[in-house]
C-alpha cells in the first residue's frame, strides 16, 4: 500500500512529459518561423539576382 501512495505522489514522470511538450512546442513554433524565413530570404536573393543580370545586361 506504501508503494502505491508514493507512486502517487512521485510527480518527477509529470514533469517530465511537460518540459518535453514544451520543448515539443517550441520546436514547432521555430520550424514554421524558419520556413517563414526561408520563403522570404529566397524571394529577396531571387529578387537581387534579377536585379544584377539585369543592370548587367544593359
């Protein structure tokens, strides 16, 4: 009966499964904002390289 009180009580598991949901929700957070990034970084070098050939051309 000891045993299953103290399991009760033993809340290191919990803790544990929610530092990792956080750290889970971070983690999707910063992908979605490095993908944010990415689309709109290749827009900007595809926008100067136009940019270049064009005064290069002419």
């Amino acid at each position: 009966m000891k045993f299953i009180k103290k399991l009760r009580r033993n809340e290191e598991g919990a803790t544990a499964i929610e530092y990792g949901l956080i750290a889970a929700l971070i983690a999707v957070a910063a992908i979605t904002a490095m993908q944010s990034l990415g689309t709109q970084l290749s827009t900007t070098f595809n926008k100067v390289s136009t940019e270049l050939t064009n005064a290069n051309t002419a």
